[in-house]
C-alpha cells in the first residue's frame, strides 16, 4: 500500500491538457514504489521476511479525494507500468473497505483486478453490496474525545490531579 496525500488538481476535475502529467506528478511514484516492494517482497529481501511471498500482490494507492477516471482504460496507459495490479482508491474507499464482513478483502481485491471490466471502476463498486460492521479504529478515535461522553449523555470524571 503506498499512501499520497493528494487531491485532484484543477487539471484533472476538467480534463484539461495537463491531465496525464498531474496525475503522472502527483501518483506515478506511487505505482513505482508498489511495483519495487512487490519486487523485494518476492525476492526475499531480509526487510520482507514476514511476508509470505508466495501469495498474490495487489498495490492500492491510497489518496485524500477520489481520483475518479485513474483506474480507467484511457488513463492507465499514462501511468508507470507495474508488474501486479494496483487500484487507486480514495480514503473513504479503504476505510469502508476495511469494515468488509462477509468475504477477505484479499479475495475482495483478487476478483475485481481479475475482471477486465470491474477493474477499471472506482474501488467503490466493489464494495457495494456486502456486510458492514462499524470501524473500530474510528469509533476508538471518537471515543477519545472529551465531547464523546457529552454526546453519549454522560459526563466524565475530573482529570487525575484536578480533584478538589
């Protein structure tokens, strides 16, 4: 998984002229460092060890906004050729991927990159239709918050070292 933070310039929300060399700019890296990983991975590279090299690969590119035509036939050609799948994704895609109960995201992945036609669609058409649970790592982050308790109808304890 390789993350950027970047978002659609003006360029590429019009499809103007400089479309393939922002998207090259701002995700090209990415598809080259998915492609060296995936490389180190299947020659055993000691840093790797933990990961089974004997399963499939497939890279996502996370970024901050959707991205919506980049995994589209036309515009694929213009980004570094790579020697496994990789679907660029938006973090709200991943987040709701992650949440996935009724298949392995792995297998998720496996059949959409498989499928000459799902594949060019955003991630998100993939994850339509299954079981969501809630996102753990979100709601913990949401229960750290003061404001939680508030919400909840409960009011915290003092901080340790402000009691009266």
């Amino acid at each position: 998984m390789e993350v950027k933070s970047v978002r659609p310039t003006t360029h590429l929300r019009l499809a103007g002229e400089q479309r393939v060399d922002e998207v090259k700019r701002m995700l090209g890296r990415a598809y080259e460092q998915i492609d060296n990983t995936a490389a180190l991975v299947a020659s055993g590279q000691k840093e790797f060890a933990g990961v089974p090299s004997e399963r499939p690969v497939h890279g996502l590119i996370v970024t901050m906004e959707p991205f919506h035509i980049v995994n589209a036939p036309v515009q694929r050609p213009q980004l570094p050729a790579t020697t496994v799948p990789v679907t660029v994704c938006s973090i709200s895609e991943l987040e709701n991927m992650v949440t996935i109960t009724d298949t392995p995201v792995g297998r998720l992945l496996l059949e959409r990159a498989a499928d000459p036609q799902r594949s060019t669609y955003a991630l998100s058409e993939a994850l339509s239709g299954h079981t969501h649970a809630r996102n753990a790592v979100l709601d913990a982050g949401w229960d750290s918050y003061p404001w939680h308790h508030a919400a909840a109808g409960q009011v915290p304890s003092e901080p340790a070292g402000t009691a009266k």
